[in-house]
C-alpha cells in the first residue's frame, strides 16, 4: 500500500468512526431536551427516567468523540501537512470556533450531568439547551471547513501560494449553508431512527410501558420532522453542486454526456470505460427538471470533464443511490408509524415494531454514504481545483502502519462502547419522585 493509498484510507476509517458519534452529539441532546420537557410539563417519572438513560449515553458517546476527534485533528496535520501549509490561515478560524464550541458543550455537559439535585427542574433543564446548541455548532463550523475544500475562496493564488487571505472566508462559500443544514438534518435522522429501534426492540420484547413507548414517540418525532425535510435540503444542495461542482453531479447521477432533457437514474451500475449505466431505472428529462426547473436545463456530463479529474463514478453513484434509497426509506417508515398511530394508538403491532429495528441503522447507512458522496465526489481534488490529494499528502513511507494502528484503536473503542451502552440499555430505570414531592412544571 503506498503513502496516498494508506494516508487516504486512515481519514476515511477515523472520520467514518468520529462520524457516528458526532451525530449521536448532536441528535441525542434534543432526545433528552424534549424528554426532560415533557416530565416538566406534565409530571411523568418515565420522562425524566428517560433524560437521565439517555444523558449517560450522551457522556459516553462525547468522551469517545473527543478522543476520535482529537486524533482527527493531528492526522489532518501529520498526514497532510502540505494541505496544511496552504489551506490552515483559511480554515483555521473555523476549528477555533468549534473548539470554542467544544468546550461550551463539555462544560454544560458536566453541569447537566451532576445538577439533577443540586437545581430546580426548570434550571437544570435550561442546562441542557447550551448542550444541544453548542454541539449542533460544531458539527456546522467543522462543515464550513469541509465546504471551504468543495469551492475554495478568500484569497488570490500566487506562484502556488494563497496571498490576500481573507480570514472569515471559509463562512461565505457557497457549499457551507447548504452542506451544514444537510449533515445536520442526517445527524438528527440518523439519531432519532437508531433510538427508535432499540426501543422498539424493547417493545417487541414485552416491555410495554410508558418508559418504552414514550421513548418510541419522542425520538420518531424528532427523526420524522427531519427526514421530510430533507430532501428539501437535498433539492438545494444538488443545485449548488451542479453550478459549482459539475464533475461531481455527473458522478452521482453517472451522467456521461452533456445535454438537456437528461434522465434521473434510479439505481443502475455504471460503467466508466463505455460510458454507460447498466440496469438503471431512467425518469425522463428527471435530471434537468431536478436542477434547472426545466427539461431544456443543460447539464455537464463526465466526457466533457478532463480523465484525470473524474471522481470514481462507480464509487460516488453507489453511495449517492444508497444515501437517497435510505432517506426515502425512512420517510416512508417514519409516515407509516404516524399512520398506524393515528389509526391504532396502542399497542403498536409487531410488524411495525419489526420495521423499526430493521431501519435504525439506515440512517446510519445513509450519513454515511452521504460523506462517501461529498469526498469521492471531489476526487482527484483535497482543495477543489486549486490542490491535487496527491500533491497535498506526507512524504513519509509508514503511513500503511500508522493507517493498521489506527484502525484497530477504533476497532477496540468501538467494542468497548458497544459494551457499555449494551449494559446501560438494559432494564428499566425505577422512576423517582419528583423534587419536593410534586409533579413538576417549567411554568
């Protein structure tokens, strides 16, 4: 394996780990915000039974964050510290406001954590708000980053060198609104589905109480807001790759020639070397209508892009298909439990409960797959059109054992984490009277 081959697969293995517990940072603080409203306006144990289970998954999940975080940051200098030197005046200032945001979140996370007593209800749940906002911030200020690398800006380039550098405009590109708004609304999919069916698995299993069902409404609630929500944001962000990033769109769509009235592919397998698609289901004029409000709508395809700057399209339609099937999938399962909900108010019958841990870890699938997009789409471009990947990686020859280090460090974390949050899962926690012996009320 060489330098490029080890050095690329490393950030992909650490940001595909980080990203699940950065997701679980910004979608679990709303889960236990509206758990713990809900005990404050109506008095029910099993809502503050609920706050408190999921605010020590919450801990558990930031700690292992922090670490996979943390190692993100040294990689990005040790492995590319050519990327680095050029693009660190640009978007520095964006990983100094997400270490600001950081610390806000740890230090909130420590006051909610072990003020349950020492607080009145309403204070200590106002010191959750801080927790959700600041770990929302996060995720969006390492995006303005990201997006800085989609459609650079903010300086002029001489003899291979930024100068005039704009030091705030790593939060004026156009992929950063779009970007942020998107990964987040996965965040909160991702996290809302993944709760759901462990809870329905609880419900499968006979525990049909107030605890478990409550557990169900709250975080299909929150997922389902977002999951319909998201192919508007989808819609918007399809728009500013295909103006900004052409060879990106035609990867995803695996689009080979340009012209107007193009079809949307549904599935299909693309094939680079004879430029076409196999077994793809083809909505005529789909594409165009899709990006330009018109079937005339022009749109660039992979034989006008230069061979040597094509994405993987093999690699970045798959995962685009995979992405779009699970978010339909899951607005599709998440209708259908506000259905049967409306229809049948209880008990839920098994065959939905079924479908909900079938689908928890979609959402999962589906963030992922997303980033997949979002980075083999930019290929063969770290800095798009401004820096090659290869010319922006470490020199040194022992990145394959760093990448081997590495990957097993995740592996044992993971383990570990999926350990401990097996165990808390379990049982029931015994409900607790509310604080001077009175239901309590945020009014």
């Amino acid at each position: 394996m060489d330098t490029l081959t080890a050095a690329r697969a490393q950030m992909e293995v650490s940001l595909g780990f980080h990203m699940i517990f950065a997701a679980l940072g910004i979608g679990l603080p709303l889960l236990i915000l509206f758990a713990e409203g809900l005990w404050l306006r109506t008095g029910g144990e099993h809502y503050r039974a609920l706050a408190r289970k999921w605010a020590k998954a919450m801990a558990l999940t930031f700690v292992v964050g922090a670490v996979s975080g943390t190692a993100l940051s040294f990689e990005l200098g040790l492995l590319w510290p050519r990327f680095m030197a050029f693009a660190g005046g640009l978007i520095g200032p964006a990983f100094a406001l997400e270490g600001y945001a950081f610390f806000i979140e740890a230090i909130f996370i420590g006051l909610y954590l072990y003020s349950w007593e020492r607080l009145s209800p309403l204070a200590h749940w106002l010191t959750g708000i801080p927790v959700a906002m600041s770990g929302m911030l996060s995720g969006v200020l390492v995006v303005a980053a990201n997006s800085w690398m989609q459609s650079p800006a903010g300086f002029e380039l001489v003899d291979g060198r930024p100068v005039a550098v704009d030091a705030l405009a790593v939060f004026s590109t156009p992929s950063w609104l779009h970007m942020a708004l998107h990964s987040t609304l996965s965040c909160y999919i991702a996290t809302g589905f993944a709760v759901a069916g462990v809870y329905a698995l609880g419900l499968l299993r006979g525990r049909r109480d107030a605890y478990h069902r409550s557990a169900l409404t709250i975080s299909l609630a929150m997922a389902t807001v977002a999951a319909l929500l998201q192919p508007l944001s989808g819609d918007i962000s399809a728009r500013v790759v295909a103006e900004h990033q052409p060879a990106k769109l035609a990867a995803m769509e695996a689009h080979f020639e340009t012209g107007s009235h193009v079809p949307l592919l549904i599935g299909g397998i693309p094939d680079a070397e004879r430029g076409e698609v196999d077994y793809a289901i083809a909505i005529p004029s789909g594409l165009s209508l899709l990006v330009g409000r018109s079937p005339d709508t022009v749109i660039v395809g992979l034989n006008d892009i230069p061979p040597d700057e094509r994405p993987n399209v093999l690699l970045t339609h798959l995962a685009f298909q995979v992405m779009v099937g699970c978010g339909f999938a899951l607005i599709g399962l998440g209708l259908w439990f506000w259905w049967v909900r409306w229809r049948r108010p209880a008990p839920e019958p098994p065959w939905l409960l079924r479908a909900l841990v079938v689908g928890a870890p979609l959402g999962f699938l589906a963030l992922e797959a997303g980033w997949i997009v979002t980075e083999a789409g930019r290929q063969p471009w770290v800095i798009y059109k401004v820096m090659r990947t290869s010319e922006g990686v470490t020199p040194v020859t022992e990145v394959p054992v760093t990448f081997l280090a590495f990957s097993l460090l995740y592996l044992g974390l993971g383990v570990v984490l999926a350990a401990l949050l097996r165990s808390l899962a379990i049982g029931t926690p015994a409900s607790k009277p509310a604080p001077g012996g009175e239901a309590p009320h945020a009014a």
